[in-house]
C-alpha cells in the first residue's frame, strides 16, 4: 500500500509537531480514520504497535503498525 499526502502549514515547526504528536487529531489529518488501539507497552516509543482501523469509501482497512 501506498500512501501520499502533503500538507503546508504556516505555524512554528513546535506547534505543528505537538499537534501531530496527538493521537487525539488524526481523523483530523488522516482521511477515513476511525481508531488506533495500542498493542504493545511502549506508547510512542521504537517498537511500539498500534491497530490501525479505516474506513475508506465503501471499504474498511486494519492494519498493524
């Protein structure tokens, strides 16, 4: 799968970096995003595993990341 988005903000690089830090905006930036359930114990840390669910038009998308 691939996926492509570009975005131009006019914010300070801190601001925009605090917003997508934020697990709670990604249905604000991620088209179709439905939830995001953790898997492993390392929250926002290297090796740290998430649920991925989407809906997409007429189709749902899960996926481990």
């Amino acid at each position: 799968m691939n996926y492509t988005s570009q975005v131009i903000f006019d914010a300070p690089i801190d601001k925009v970096v605090l917003l997508f830090d934020n697990s709670e905006n990604l249905s604000k930036w991620q088209e179709g995003f439905i939830s995001m359930t953790l898997k492993s114990r390392k929250d926002k840390k290297t090796g740290a595993k998430y649920d991925m669910k989407y809906k997409i038009d007429f189709s749902r998308i899960y996926f481990l990341q």
